[in-house]
C-alpha cells in the first residue's frame, strides 16, 4: 500500500476532526470543568482514504459517554464506541465496544462485538512460511466476547469471560492453501473461562504510569456450543514509566497458549497494528505465541506527538516449539495527533519495518 495515501488520509481525518472537536468545544463548554465531563457527551469523525485493494473506503467512528461521580468524585464513564467501514469492493466493518461500572465500581463488565467481511492474505500455519504461500481469501466474521470483574481487593478485579465467534470462508481459490487445508466452510467456537485482572494505572486512554495484569483462562467446548474443544489462555503484562513531564516508556509481555483441537481462525496471529507491528496481522500463525514490546512517547509541538518502538516474538506449534534463533524483530516509530489535549485521546499512524509491514492507523495507543 503507498504511504503517501495513507498520510493523505490521516490528513483529512485530522483536519476534519478537529475543526469538529473545536466547534464541539464550543458549543459544550459550559458541560466541562476543571474535574472532567458534566453531562452526556457524543463526539464522532470520518474515516475516508484509498487503497489499490479497497478502492475508496469510507465510514465513521463514533463515541457515546454517560459520566458518573462516586462518592463525589469523577468515576468512569460508561463508554459505547461504534466504529463502520464500508469499500468500494463490498467489504465492510462494524462493531461496538462498551464498558459500563456500577456498585460503586466494584462490578464492571465490557462488550466486544464485531461483523466482518473484509479480503485477507493466508501464508499457511507455522513460523517459516515462504513469500511465495502468499494467497488472498475473504471470511465472513461474527464475535462477540463479554468480560465480567468482581472487586476483590484494592486495584484486583477477576471474574468470568465468554467468547463466541461464528466464522466461514465466502471467497477463496478453488485450489490454492484454504482449499488444500479444507478451511472452507463455517466454523463456530464458543467458551467460557475465567479472567483476573489487576489494574494500577493512572488512565486506561494513555496511561503514564502504574501496571496492567490481565490472565484468561477459556475453555472452548461442545457442551456450550462449540464445535472445536479446545483451551485458550491469554497472559497479558503491561508496565507505564514517565520519564518526564509528558514523556512515557512502556513495555509489553504477551503469550497466548492454547492445546487441544484449535480452529485456524483461533489460532495466534503474528503481527498486526498493536503487536509485532511491522509484521502483517496473520503473516505467521500457529496454536502458540510469544512476543514483548518496548515504546517510548514523547510530545513534540501543538497536537502532535511521537513515539519510538521495537518488538520480538514468534509463534509455534507447541510450547516447547519455540527457538532463540527463530525469533523475529520489528521496530519503527509513529506519529501521533490529540484530539482530546487535555485526555490525549490520540489518533495514530505507526510506521514499521518487518514482513509485509504497512502503515497502521488507528484510535489510541496499541497498548
């Protein structure tokens, strides 16, 4: 994909945004103060670029926010984010993300749904897969996953975790990789498991100090609906440094582990726009993954900042798979734009060198 479209397209979206954002200001400033949001706020902008894949795309991403007090202090709000995308070539993309606390935020629960119908490119199953493997197919993709966390003690949260995805092959080569593997056709997994979190940090938009632990535990089984018995864990271990005054190094630790009989698309892609970026998301995958990630933020003048960031992983087939000379490196840095100064929401571009690295953009930082 060319780079200059997708600076092009960052471009607009900025500039559009943030006259929205200054006019939205405006309008709204009697709703903020100096604690934060005072009444229902809705912000939303325009996505809008051009790739020789998708032709024109175009949608809009869109945020709802219903803030609370608890025991008067400013609390999370609760949020439903709707990002839409739709292209030339009939793919699209919709989903909805929402988070919602109550009982003084000791209960806090958070949805995830997405619809997908967007072309990707499959290399096959492992970590040494040739250029050459390289075939595109489109699947169709329905999930939706629900996390529910109990208060346990201080900062410590665990509670249950329900994964569901109906997934199929709608176009792909009559004889190519997904034929030979017999991946077409619609698969659906379904499970539910257990999940710990403990959570320090200052802000969960752009943290700049304190830690994020999350472990999930999901048994996939026929008994609650799935059609591949399987086991996934998740192991998740974010840390957040300031440096300076608005300067920020974080690293990451991720593995995700799963045995048993896992579905293609269950299983751990490589790369992708928050981890192992530089690397194209599903360039490698496999049953295991390992990888880590270390970034350095830092502000440079107006809205804009910028970021410096490296990482190292793999995948295999089991655990005992994986080797120190198999391992793979990506780095790059990125460009960021606030919409929110004050929050830093940002908008992202990272730029990577890897395996079929492209431009990722996207809506906050990748962890």
């Amino acid at each position: 994909m060319n780079t200059f479209r997708f600076f092009a397209a960052l471009i607009i979206v900025i500039f559009t945004a943030d006259i929205m954002a200054l006019g939205h200001a405006t309008a709204q400033n009697d709703s903020l103060d100096s604690v934060g949001l005072k009444k229902n706020q809705l912000d939303w902008f325009p996505i809008v670029f051009w790739t020789p894949d998708t032709r024109f795309l175009g949608g809009a991403f869109l945020s709802y926010s219903i803030p609370k007090t608890v025991h008067g202090v400013e609390g999370h709000p609760t949020s439903i984010a709707l990002p839409l995308v739709y292209t030339q070539e009939h793919q699209y993309m919709s989903g909805l993300e929402m988070e919602h606390y109550w009982n003084d935020e000791r209960d806090r629960i958070k949805i995830t749904a997405e619809y997908v119908k967007f072309f990707e490119d499959f290399y096959g199953i492992g970590n040494t897969l040739p250029e050459k493997n390289k075939e595109e197919f489109t699947p169709r993709r329905f999930s939706f996953q629900a996390n529910y966390y109990k208060n346990v003690s201080g900062r410590f949260f665990a509670g249950l975790q329900y994964e569901y995805e109906d997934y199929s092959v709608v176009k792909a080569k009559s004889s190519g990789l997904i034929a030979d593997m017999n991946l077409k056709g619609t698969t659906i997994t379904s499970g539910l498991g257990l999940v710990a979190m403990l959570d320090t940090r200052n802000d969960e938009i752009y943290p700049r100090s304190g830690s994020f632990h999350q472990v999930s535990m999901v048994p996939f089984h026929s008994i609650i609906g799935s059609e591949k018995n399987f086991v996934r864990t998740t192991i998740d271990v974010r840390q957040y440094f300031r440096i300076a005054k608005s300067h920020v190094f974080a690293y990451q630790a991720y593995a995700a582990l799963t045995s048993g009989h896992t579905p293609m698309n269950e299983m751990a892609l490589f790369g992708g726009q928050n981890l192992m970026r530089g690397f194209y998301g599903g360039r490698y995958r496999d049953r295991q993954m390992i990888a880590a990630q270390a970034e350095y933020r830092l502000p440079l003048f107006w809205r804009f900042g910028m970021t410096g960031f490296a990482g190292i992983g793999d995948v295999a087939n089991q655990v005992g798979d994986f080797r120190t000379n198999d391992l793979k490196v990506s780095g790059g840095v990125g460009l960021r734009f606030a919409l929110d100064r004050k929050k830093q929401h940002n908008i992202r571009l990272d730029l990577a060198f890897g395996k079929n690295a492209v431009p990722a953009i996207g809506i906050g930082e990748a962890f």
